[in-house]
C-alpha cells in the first residue's frame, strides 16, 4: 500500500513539475493551433481533437521542438495564425472603436516585449497577436448573433416593414437564418438556420412560413446545420444541402423533402467535409447544378436522385478562378452564374486570388473574373437595368460595381460601414444593403451610391432577397421582413 502511495505522489509531483514548467506555454500554442484550424478547415480536416492536445504536448518537448521542419511548420501556422487575427479585427472595428485600437496597439507592444525576452521566433510572433484575438472574440462574439426582443422592438415596430418571422418569439429558439427559398406555387416560403454560436439547443434548423396565414412550422426532418437550399419547382421538391458538424463518416449530405416537406432520399455528398461553408444550387435543364465550396459542380437529378461531379476544382480550374470561402453566388441565366470569395488579406494578396468568378455551365468553365483589393467579395446582387453587379466587401464599407458580361470594374460606392449582404428592387429600382453590426437597412442608389432611406431591421444580416408578390424580403438576427 504503502509502495501505491508513494507512487502516486511521485507520479503528482511530476505532473505538477511539467505542468508548471510548460502549463501555459501549452495552453498558448494550443490557442494558436486550434484558431488556425477552426479558420482553416481543410488542411486540418483529418485530425480529430483528442490529436490536438497530443500535437502541442510534443511541441513542449526541446527536443521534438528543435527539429527544423517542426519549427518551419509552427512559424508558417504563426504567420496564419496572425494574418487571421488580423482580418478579424475588420469586424471589431464595426463593433467598437475603441476595443479596436486596443487590439492595435497591443500587437507591436507584446511583440516588442517578447522579442526582448526570447528573441525572433514563431512563438512570439503568434503570441503577440492572441490578446487581439481574444479581445475580438469577446467584444464581436455577442454582436455576431441573434438578436434579443428588445432589439427587435425598432424592426418589429416599423411602418416600412412587415414582420413575416418574428425571431425572438420562436421556441425553441432559432440560429440565424441564413437561406429563404420561395414556394409560389405552395404560397409559402423555406428558411433555414445557421447554427447557434451561443449554447443553445436547436429543434430544428428550418421553418416553413405560410403566406396564407402567417403561420410559422418547423420541418423536423432538418437538424444539421444547412449549407444549401433549393426549390424544384417542376417536381415540387426541396433539397437541402447540410453539413454535419464533427461527423467524420457522413460529414455532408443531401436531403430531398417532397412538397409536404417529408424526406424521401438522404443523400451522402460526394465530397467535402463537416465544415463546408456552401453549396449553392440553381436550375439547369432538367437537372440541378450545384457549385460545392472546394469541391466543384455537381449535377443532380431530383427524380433519379443521381448526383455526380461535372468538373472538379482542379489546380487548372482553379487557375483561371481562385476563390477561398464562397458566400457570394447570382444565377444570371439559364446556363451562367457568379460566384464571390475571400479570405484573409496576406493569404488573399500571396494567392492572388479573385473575388467575384463567373461561370459557363454550357462550356463547363470559368470565363471571367474580378478582383477587388484588401480580401474579396461577400454577396452578389444584379441589376438588370444597368446590366451591372453590385460585390459586397468583407466587412468594409464599399460596394463595388462591375459588368455582368464581362466583370469589368465600373465604379466604387462607399456604403457602410460594414456592409454584408445586397439586393436589388428592379421595381422601384433601388439597391438595398445592411450594415452588419448597426443593423440599418440602407436603401440606395445603384448609379451614385447615395442613401435614399435607412430601416433597423437587426443585426447579422446574411441575404437580402427579391422575391416575386413580396418584393423585398430581408433576413437578419431578428428574423425575416419584407421592405413595404
């Protein structure tokens, strides 16, 4: 017994010993890893998480550490790791002013000190930029969510709008929408759901709003967090795109809803991983193309329920459009879209990436493209009139214009600040956008820029739609309005 004992508190002091030697230097690299990782999905997609804190345990070894290869990789993952911490300053200095010049300042600051203290290495150039990080992670964290009831009391309220889903008044509670599909034909409309940042228990990710009564009903069928939405009008079904977060062996799939919203095929996706970001569809012939973000176009035929790939993202396709996270897409015609991207600006100037990409279904091939400065496109709107399309940046005020056939840059309108999504009213001829942080809905003129009307219709806005016998239909943290 007494040789049990004397084990255990060998084995304590030891692990007080490494813990107090390498405890915080531990927890730091850890930040650093699992940052880059959750902004930088794919290179990291093979690793589970228990792999995590066994990667940054060896990185506390001198002697696994000294290798240079182990070091020239951890300096690559800083330089990441610091260009992503600075594009997530974009976004706080929307929501604060203030916490955004603390961050600045104390990059160089820390830099400086730890430099004096351990020299120039990748470790210290990471850790300069966590304390931004996380400021950012506190200041923005709550901005970038839905929004309570007395919020939305302004957008609920308004005279310019008609409240079709009121948010707050959802239970369970809802993420933020982040699709609508129109059913002209059922007189009703999908919405979709991101999944809740804050920890919250999701019943289901979809709804559906019926225009006849008002009524709001959730299609139970739909739990993971969708990435796409469709409507086949011709066979009346509905397809959704999810990925399934942490699940490894079906990490994205497809689920086809007949008119009453029953699943009737679950599909694995071909590709990708639980992390995908998009999976935009349109119609093309008798089938549905799909512009899968990494992978590349899909057809799918909603009565046979074949899905196959087209024309993968190759490295020669990827040449003529280079395009990171892919937000942004505008069917154009029946066999041509756009599509908009971007990531953080050092990755986005190395890579020499574009932002908006147009594509030919026809010819299975990019044609042209636009590339706009600092870090890509967010969201695409055409206006017809003008034959010109309206990018919106990442989080900065500016809306660029260029031509729908041959993206050529026309003009810059400096709306903001911090604009996400756009929208067009070929009706009354007005571009609409949302100020992401502020919430205002900001109606304007395409031509010039200048603001004709401002409506808070909620934070977190992710689309802005125009939808034939409603118009103007706006989803936000507060739910989805329709501009009167």
């Amino acid at each position: 017994m007494k040789k049990v004992v004397s084990a255990i508190r060998s084995a304590a002091t030891f692990v007080w010993k490494v813990a107090g030697a390498h405890g915080v230097s531990f927890v730091l690299d850890m930040v650093v890893i699992l940052a880059t990782a959750a902004w930088w999905t794919t290179p990291f997609d093979w690793l589970r998480f228990y792999h995590y804190p066994v990667l940054v345990g060896l990185l506390q070894w001198k002697r696994f550490f000294r290798f240079p290869l182990v070091r020239g990789a951890f300096a690559l993952l800083a330089v990441f790791f610091a260009s992503f911490t600075a594009f997530s300053l974009f976004p706080l200095f929307c929501v604060s002013k203030f916490w955004f010049a603390v961050s600045v300042f104390s990059i160089p600051v820390l830099f400086a000190l730890l430099v004096r203290r351990n020299g120039l290495t990748g470790r210290v150039l990471a850790r300069s930029f966590i304390p931004a990080l996380v400021l950012g992670v506190l200041v923005v964290g709550d901005a970038n969510d839905t929004c309570g009831d007395g919020e939305c009391a302004a957008a609920r309220s308004n005279p310019g709008l008609e409240t079709l889903v009121d948010l707050p008044a959802l239970e369970p509670p809802r993420g933020l929408p982040r699709f609508l599909v129109a059913r002209p034909d059922m007189n009703d409309f999908i919405v979709v759901y991101r999944t809740p940042s804050r920890g919250r228990v999701l019943a289901a990710a979809a709804d559906r709003f019926s225009i006849a009564d008002g009524s709001v009903s959730q299609i139970d069928p739909i739990r993971n967090e969708p990435i796409g939405l469709f409507y086949h009008r011709k066979t009346g079904r509905v397809l959704v795109v999810t990925a399934n977060k942490f699940n490894h062996k079906h990490p994205k799939t497809m689920l086809v809803l007949d008119r009453d919203l029953k699943v009737i095929r679950t599909l694995d996706f071909p590709g990708g991983e639980d992390d995908d970001y998009t999976a935009h569809m349109m119609p093309y012939g008798d089938k549905v193309a799909i512009r899968s973000e990494i992978e590349g176009l899909y057809l799918f035929d909603p009565v046979t329920f074949d899905l196959k790939i087209i024309s993968p993202d190759t490295l020669a396709e990827k040449r003529k459009c280079t395009l990171f996270a892919e937000p942004g897409f505008l069917q154009f015609s029946t066999d041509r879209f756009f599509i908009a991207g971007g990531i953080d600006p050092l990755v986005f100037t190395l890579s020499k990436a574009d932002s908006v990409c147009a594509y030919d279904l026809a010819k299975k091939e990019f044609t042209h493209t636009f590339r706009s400065n600092i870090s890509g496109a967010m969201d695409l709107a055409y206006v017809p009139d003008r034959e010109e399309i309206l990018a919106t940046s990442i989080w900065r005020s500016v809306i660029w214009v260029v031509s729908a056939r041959d993206l050529k840059h026309r003009r810059t309108l400096r709306i903001g600040p911090c604009v996400r999504p756009v929208g067009y009213d070929p009706v009354k001829k007005i571009g609409y956008t949302v100020e992401c942080f502020s919430g205002d809905l900001v109606g304007f003129d395409v031509a010039t820029g200048k603001i004709l009307d401002r409506k808070y219709v909620g934070k977190n806005s992710r689309k802005i739609y125009y939808v034939e016998g409603l118009g103007i239909v706006v989803l936000s943290g507060c739910g989805v309005f329709r501009v009167l």
